[in-house]
C-alpha cells in the first residue's frame, strides 16, 4: 500500500470522525457553556450541576442526528470496501 493511500484513508477516517462527534459535542458545549453562565449569575458553584444537562443535551444530539451520523459511517464503510481492491496494488 502506498504512502499516499495511507494518509488518504487517515484524512478521510478522521473528517468522518469529525463529522460523526461534531453535533454531540457542538450541543454539549453549548449547554455547557449556558449552564456555566447561569452558575455565574446565580453565584451557584455547585460543580455537578452541569453532567446532567449535558448527558440530557447528547441524547437529544444522539437521537435527532442520529441518522445522519449513521448515514455518514456507512457511506465511508461502502467507499472503503468497494475500494479494497485498488488499495492492495
């Protein structure tokens, strides 16, 4: 396999994990970020407060993007296997 093939399948692995994990942690970050400056406001520093609209918060993410996360591993799956053959040369 040549060295360009390699750092093909790595560029295209990594910007479908990158696609996959961007709207969960996009969603988490901004309920985190939401619930930090409520804590601010209210000067309420309670440290465990923000796990539970962030796992809420990935959830929702998980459940409305959840097709389109899936759509996107396995047209990536179907490419690289339908592609299998031209990598062994």
């Amino acid at each position: 396999m040549a060295q360009e093939t390699v750092i093909y399948l790595a560029r295209e692995a990594l910007s479908v994990a990158l696609l996959v994990a961007a709207p969960m942690l996009g969603l988490g970050m901004l309920v985190g970020i939401t619930v930090s400056i409520l804590q601010a406001i209210t000067q309420i520093q309670e440290q465990t407060l923000t796990f539970v609209p962030k796992i809420i918060a990935v959830m929702i993410a998980i459940i409305i993007f959840g097709p389109l996360m899936l759509t996107i591993i396995t047209e990536f799956t179907q490419n690289l296997y339908s592609e299998l053959p031209n990598f062994i040369n």
